[in-house]
C-alpha cells in the first residue's frame, strides 16, 4: 500500500519507473530473439528473428536513456494508430452496408 501511494503522490517517478520497465522488456526480447535467430543455425527465417532483435534492443535503449520522453512519443504514436483504425472501421462499416445492400438486391 504505501508503494502505491508514493507512485500516486509522485507521477513523475511513476511515469519513469514505466518507461524504464518498457525499455528493459524490449532489450530482454531483443537479446532473447538475437539469440534465439542465431542459436538454430542457417534456417529460413533467422534473419527476420535478427532482425527483429536488433530493432526492439535499439528501441529499449533509446527508451531506457530518455523514459518520459519516449512514453510521450509512443503516446502521441498511439494516438495517431487510433485515429487511422476507426477511419479504417468507418470505411469497413461502410463497404459492408453495401455489400449486404448488395446480396439483398440480388436475392430477390
């Protein structure tokens, strides 16, 4: 209990202690799928695994290094995914009104 009201009390830690725990799963992963794409030898697919490693330890650098500001930029970046998925929706909606309007009129 007295962790929680000292994370409430002070949001900015909190905010921080976020960041830092976002950045260290990423170079965990990273490290993990590096590992893992070069353990198995030459199959199909490592290098997508490699790649996929670099990426995600690179970003859990940069996360670690600069925590507020990285939540705020993946905030903002959320935002955005957001906004393109419902435009995406509302199109989608609207396709499927017209496709059933359209299996309607061929059914009768």
């Amino acid at each position: 209990m007295t962790i929680g009201v000292v994370l409430i009390r002070h949001l900015h830690v909190t905010v921080q202690l976020i960041g830092l725990f976002i950045g260290l799963s990423w170079i965990v992963q990273g490290l993990a799928a590096v590992i893992g794409g070069l353990g198995h030898g030459l199959r199909e697919g490592n290098g997508w695994w490699i790649a996929f490693g670099v990426v995600s330890l690179i970003a859990g650098i940069v996360v670690v290094a600069a925590p507020v500001t990285s939540l705020k930029v993946m905030a903002v970046l959320l935002g955005i995914w957001f906004i393109i998925l419902g435009l995406f929706e509302i199109v989608a909606g609207f396709l499927l009104r017209h496709a059933g309007r359209a299996a309607q009129a061929t059914s009768t």
